[in-house]
C-alpha cells in the first residue's frame, strides 16, 4: 500500500533466510494512493529447508528504507533421507 501522493519503485527482499526473490511481472511500482499486487517465485537453496512449512519475511523496499515486511510460508519438500 503507497500511501503517499507519489509513485514508488519497489523492491523485495528475503529478510529472515537465504535465497531470491523473482518478480513474474517483471517490475514493482506502486502508484499514489494505491495497492500492488503480483506474483512472485521464492527459490530458497535446498540446505536451508529444515520444514515442509518455512516461515518466511519479505522486506518491500524504496531503495534503502523498508516500507513494509510481508511474514508468509513457503511450503517446500524435504528430503526424507535428511535426519535433523
């Protein structure tokens, strides 16, 4: 959500893990008094998944000040000969 009266170049990172971000529409630009929306693919290396279900933090970003963090899941396999 922008809420300013100025459009905003967006960025997302991984906070909390390892691995990238790729946005499918290409750019994120937020528009004055608007709400982005899109889809994005989360490749986190396979060492890093300890659980089926991987909490995970995005950080929306404006060049170098954080905007906003998104908390979601990303749901991965496991490896069933991987022993914790």
């Amino acid at each position: 959500v922008n809420k300013t009266f100025d459009e905003v170049d967006a960025k997302l990172e991984l906070q909390n893990i390892e691995g990238e971000i790729r946005l499918l529409n290409g750019s994120f630009s937020l528009q004055p008094q608007g709400v982005a929306e899109g889809q994005v693919n989360v490749i986190i290396p396979k060492e890093k998944i300890i659980r089926l279900k991987t909490s995970i933090e995005i950080a929306v970003k404006s060049g170098d000040e954080v905007i906003d963090v998104i908390e979601t899941s990303f749901l991965g396999t496991l490896d069933k000969r991987k022993k914790k």
